[in-house]
C-alpha cells in the first residue's frame, strides 16, 4: 500500500449520530481519485473524532483504512449512465423549502438537512416534494463558510449536497424503511460551485430491488443548468 495519511471527520460532519457523512467522505475520496466520474462503496462506518487514513493504492483509486489497515471506504472510476431529469424551476425549488421547513423535523443536526447547524458548519439543504411528481427538490445557497478561500465549494461539499436528498427520495416515494444508509455513491461535477450563489437540489428513485434502492440527485444552477450529477445506492438494514 502506498504511504497513508492520517486524519480524523469533525464531529459536527454526522449524519447519524457519531457516524460521519458519507457524502462528505465520498467527496474527499473522489478528489484524491482525480478521475471525471467515480465511484464511492462504503464498506464500513466511519466513526467522526476517530483517526482514519487515507491512500492511493493506485491511479484513479483512493481508500479510506482503519488504523488497523481495515477497509472502510473506497474510491475508483466509474462511468456514470444515469439519465438526468429536467431541474425544476427556482420558484418551485423555494416552495418545496417552505414546504419542509412548514412540517415537524425529526433530524435537526444532519450535516446535510439539518435545520439546527449553524451556517457554514452544515449544508442547511431542506429538500421537500414537489407536489403531483414525485420528485424531491429544495433551492440551495450555500454558505460562505462551506467554501474555500476562493469561494468555491471543495468537492466534500458538492458531494456532501448529493447525499441527503437522494435519501429524502427513496424514503418518500420508495417506502424505504428506516435506518438505511448510503452503500454506494457515484458522481461527477460538471463545473464549479460558489459559495453565495443560487443552486436547485433535485432528486428521484430511479429504482428498487428489496432492501436496495436506486436515487438519482443532481445539483443545477437557478437557470437550470446541470453542475453535478449523482446516482446512489441505499441499502435498508436487514429485519431482525
């Protein structure tokens, strides 16, 4: 293995409680991937406040590794065949957050959704439906606090905002139960995001087998042009 470096996921980067945000985590494996499209398995979880290394096995590949060389998260291209649909309007992205934030949350502190993180220390996305199709959408602008010292949103936070809704979707309209997680992640980023701008969330199921369901979410600006693209796997835990 090549030479691994050490680092640990703030504590307040969670979606369950303890367990860091895997689109976070899919987004810092993609950017040492360095490939156009890839894809992200979780093989375990991963404990935020604990030390985890990361690797490049090889080209293209990235690993996340317990201290005891046990395989967590990993990263490798992927050619992504997902069909994206048409983004939803601005106006009816701002309704379906009015719609969200109108109803009872029971996460507040999810790095991605939750209502209860400060700016810049969550994504503060509220994906709700969009009435008569089926579809989650929310509008987004992002926090000067997610960005770089350009302004620019790092990978982790592009990733991070193709996480959540996709799981909104399938619990929403794939009946999929409680408890699931994210198995597998795959995503590209077409172009830049920027703190302060205006962004449309938007996601559907695209399909499910048993415990398993298929997402797909995009990321588009208020005109509706397409930023980043991603299709998910979620896996419901099995009945005891």
């Amino acid at each position: 293995m090549t030479h691994a470096q050490a680092l640990t996921i703030p504590a307040h980067i969670h979606g369950y409680p303890e367990i860091a945000f895997g689109g976070y985590l899919a987004g810092l494996l993609a950017a040492q991937s360095g490939a156009d499209a890839v894809r992200v398995d979780f093989r375990r979880a991963v404990t935020v406040g604990t030390p985890i290394l990361l690797s490049r096995p090889e080209h293209g590949h990235a690993a996340f590794t317990a201290t005891d060389d046990t395989l967590l998260v990993e990263a490798a291209p992927t050619a992504l065949t997902l069909d994206p649909r048409p983004a939803p309007s601005w106006a009816a992205a701002k309704s379906a957050v009015e719609l969200s934030l109108s109803g009872n949350r029971t996460v507040t502190d999810c790095y991605g959704c939750g209502l209860a993180c400060a700016p810049g220390l969550g994504l503060r996305l509220f994906p709700s439906e969009l009435p008569g199709l089926q579809q989650m959408a929310a509008a987004w602008t992002p926090d000067a606090g997610l960005a770089d010292e350009s302004g620019e949103l790092p990978p982790e936070v592009v990733w991070s905002a193709l996480d959540c809704p996709g799981g909104r979707a399938a619990f929403a309209f794939s009946h999929m139960g409680s408890g699931a997680f994210t198995a597998a992640l795959s995503a590209t980023q077409l172009r830049p995001m920027y703190a302060g701008n205006d962004y449309i969330s938007h996601a559907w199921v695209v399909g499910r087998e048993g415990r398993k369901h298929t997402v797909g979410v995009t990321l588009s600006t208020a005109d509706g042009d397409l930023c980043a693209v991603s299709e998910a796997l979620w896996i419901e835990p099995r009945p005891n």
